[in-house]
C-alpha cells in the first residue's frame, strides 16, 4: 500500500502503531529509511515507543556492532529493524510488515554490484512472507501511484496549514541570495528563529575558467569540470575523487584571471555567516563535504537544541528531519535538477521543493517557504508553491505513458567502458545488432560522459514485455562474455536504472 500524506501529516505515528500491530500479532518487521543520518531519529521514536525488540543495521556502525545486531535479528531477540537500503536483508523470520518511508528516494537503489532496488527487494521479501508492504511519501513516485492502492493523509496533524510557498524569479540577479531572501533572513536573525536553506550542490564554485583563453579546469580522468572547495584549498572531482591545489594562474596562457563561477554550499556558508553569524546565531553546513556521519548527526542534534539559526545543505537537509520551530525554508536554484538529462527530472524537482517546504511551520507559529529559480513558470515548481501533489502527478503520468517511460514499461541500461572511445562504441553497436527484444524500444548507442579514465557508450531498453527483454539482453551479454573478442571492454547492466 502507498501512505500518501502531506509532510507533517503523521505519517511516523501511523508507521508506529502499525509496527507494534504487528508485533502483538507475533510477526516482525522491517523500516527502511533512505539515509543513514535518518536511522537515529527513527530508531529513537522506535525505541521509545517498542523497547529493546527494535534493532538498528546500517554501514556506520563498527564491525562488531554490527554482527551483534545481526545475531539479536537473527535469534528472534530483536523483531524490528531499523535502516537505510541494506537493511532490507535483515534475517529475520515470519515478517509480517515492510516500511519503506520516503519510498521516492533514489537513494534506495544501489548503484554497485550487485545492483538492487531495495523497495523490489522489499516487494519481494514481503510476498514470500505473507506480509504487508507500506510505501510513505508526502511525494510519492509515479510509479507507486500507478501500483499500488494508495491510503490518504490529506492535512497536517491539528490541522496546522502547510507553509505558503513564494516563487522567487532570480533572472537578472547575480548573488545567491535574492533581496527579499536576504531581508527574510534579516527578520528571522532578529526574532531569532530558524530556518533551513537548500542549495543541491557541495562546494563553492561550479567550475573555473580563464577569462583571457577560455580553459575550463577539466578532471584528467573523467569528462567533467573541477569544482572549486576553498576550505580545503583544492579543486576536485565529485566522480573519481581527483583533487588538484586551486589554480592561481592559466597554465595554458600564464593569465592571473581566473574565474569562479555558480555557488554550492560552501559559498552559501559563508554568505550566511558573513550576513548573519556569530555566536549566538549559528549557521550549519550538513553535506557529504563538510560531516562524516558522527559529525552529521552532531550537527542535526545542534540545530534542534539551538535558540535560533540557519542550517545550510544539500538534500539531506529535506529528507524527513522534523523540526517544529523552522519557520522559514529557502530553496536556492529550485531549476538546477531540471537541466539533468533525465526522465525524472522534473519528479526530482517537484519533490525537493515540497519536501524543503515540508520542514517549515510543523510548530505553533506557522512558517514560510522561498523558492529561488531561473524558471518560475516551471511545471514542477508552480505545482510544488500549491502543494499540488495530484496535479503533478496527474500530468506526469500522462506524459510519461506518451513518452513510453516506467511505470508504462521497464527501463534497461546497458553501459560499455573501454579506455578508447571507438572500442566501447563498437562493442555497444554488436550488442544493438544482436537483440530484438519484444514489445521494446532500443536506444542508441550513445555516448556517454567519459568516467575515472574510461570512456562509456550505453544502450537503453524501453521495454513493454519486462521478462522476455532481461532474458534476452542477457543472453547477449553472455555471448559477448564468451567470445571475449575486446578483452578491455567491460559491460555493466542495470535494469530499473535510477
């Protein structure tokens, strides 16, 4: 079942009782949350609420930690178990409920070998144990609404209103920040409250170019620009990891004229603090540059504590955190997940925005939402400002079934690498010519963005029949294994592709 509610509509409370239903039955359960700088938070409502019987499985915790929780899953001492994807495999028996909150997360797909879904897990596991699966979202994927028989939250608890949305038109503006953000942030440092600022991109500079040549400081390993960290003092690869000090000068023409150009995170910090900060309003960065996972959470457990201040992210800072007394939330570059090349897209943007409006005025004393955008009139954007949900998804469904794109039929990508373009281009084209999958549309070859010194053609699978296309392309793929007449192409597939 779909739990489709407005954030702050209960949906924990709802996840509770029904876990401690299941327990009183003689069942246990599983929650998955998306992120583990969530698994605390829940894990202590859990806790709270159930006792010793909840257990907690997730990378961030020692070795031994680990396999003591495992041992408490696996010997029926522990029946609840708390975590993000990974937790999905916990051992236990005679599951009789699978949780999987903010179940629109692409954070449930795991990227590496071997590549899994951890909702299909989840479908899967509780179809062989007779148990019920409960998707949450306050904006849920299309592909759930399609599916599954959905449950309706449509109010937030007491009926408390969701935060008015303003749309902030930044054409013709150059500082990150826009006037009327700036003097909202100005009346929230003098009434000291708290607010939460969203900016999906770590750093502080996108990219840098010499103004007199041109040069664009380019990762020697991957086709993607450096982006510039200035606390660390370096430029770096958000793919391979390659870092370089920052450059004061063109190595191509000797100019001194090197320029910075967009914000992340780190800029952002810094402008607040300049504007705001001192010691009494403090502002806080949360993102995968500034915080290992002990850190993140220190600095979660800071801003709840805190008087006032702001907290500056990335979308972490939106995933499911409830902080009753943020009563002003600003999305900064609400567009920027627009441009990706992706089918989802606008579902990602649609979703960030409502879930960064979703973290204000959960209190008493209302709240406040600023959208920052290059594209006001954006469809995702305009139906996130009226918390239209529906709407968004009454439209996406339909282009998506025009477009022939999932939940109207299965996605699989296969990706060839090589270190010469032409090799991975012509293992990509045999493999094109060899499948005639039914009900499908073949895409491709196309190239892809080279990555960590390889470079990358993909095949794409619009597929109606699901079943009959995954064995067929992988009877392909073996073949080609077998002949193994490019010994240096290496091929990956994924199906559900994220």
């Amino acid at each position: 079942m779909l739990l489709h509610g407005v954030t702050g509509s209960g949906k924990t409370e709802v996840y509770l009782q029904a876990t401690a239903a299941t327990l009183a039955a003689g069942r246990s359960a599983i929650v998955l949350v998306p992120e583990i700088a969530l698994t605390p938070q829940t894990l202590a409502r859990f806790q709270a609420r159930l006792g010793d019987v909840v257990a907690v499985m997730h990378s961030g915790i020692t070795t031994a930690e680990r396999r003591a929780e495992w041992q408490r899953l696996k010997d029926g001492e522990a029946r609840v178990c708390i975590g993000p994807r990974s937790a999905v495999f916990a051992p236990l028996a005679d599951i009789g409920l699978i949780i999987v909150d903010e179940e629109h997360e692409g954070s449930y797909k795991h990227e590496g070998d071997p590549r899994y879904d951890a909702r299909t897990v989840a479908e899967r596991r509780a179809l062989d144990h007779g148990a019920v699966l409960l998707l949450g979202s306050a904006t849920p994927r299309p592909e759930s609404v399609a599916t599954a028989p959905r449950l309706r939250l449509p109010a937030r608890v007491d009926g408390r209103p969701l935060p008015p949305v303003e749309v902030l038109d930044m054409r013709g503006h150059h500082h990150p920040l826009h006037p009327d953000t700036r003097m909202a942030l100005a009346d929230l440092r003098r009434a000291s409250g708290k607010a939460i600022v969203l900016l999906n991109r770590r750093g502080w500079s996108n990219f840098l170019s010499c103004r007199a040549c041109g040069r664009v400081w380019i990762c020697p390993h991957c086709d993607v620009a450096l982006v510039l960290h200035r606390a660390g003092g370096r430029v770096g690869c958000h793919h391979c990891g390659h870092v370089e000090p920052i450059p004061h000068r063109c190595p191509d023409c000797a100019s001194v004229a090197v320029a910075r150009h967009g914000a992340g995170t780190e800029r952002v910090e810094h402008e607040l603090r300049a504007a705001l900060g001192d010691t009494d309003f403090p502002v806080l960065r949360l993102d995968a540059d500034a915080n290992s996972l002990d850190e993140r959470a220190k600095v979660l457990e800071r801003f709840q504590s805190a008087a006032g201040g702001v907290l500056v992210g990335t979308q972490m800072v939106a995933k499911g955190h409830d902080f009753p007394d943020v009563a002003l939330g600003i999305v900064l570059d609400a567009d920027q997940t627009l441009r990706f090349p992706d089918f989802r897209a606008e579902e990602r943007t649609f979703a960030l925005v409502t879930q960064l409006a979703g973290r204000a005025g959960r209190g008493g004393t209302g709240g406040r939402v600023l959208v920052q955008t290059l594209a006001p009139s954006a469809r995702s954007i305009a139906f996130a400002a009226r918390h239209d949900a529906d709407g968004f998804l009454a439209g996406e469904l339909e282009r998506r079934e025009a477009l022939g794109y999932p939940p109207f039929s299965s996605l699989i990508r296969v990706v060839f690498s090589a270190p010469a373009a032409a090799d991975a281009q012509a293992a990509a084209a045999a493999l094109r010519e060899r499948i005639r999958p039914p009900q499908s549309d073949v895409l491709g070859p196309a190239a892809l963005f080279a990555l960590r010194g390889r470079a990358r053609t993909q095949v794409v699978v619009k597929a109606r029949a699901r079943a009959a296309a995954i064995e067929e392309i992988g009877a392909a793929v073996q073949w080609m294994a077998r002949e193994r007449r490019r010994s240096d192409v290496s091929v990956s597939v994924d199906v559900d592709p994220v």
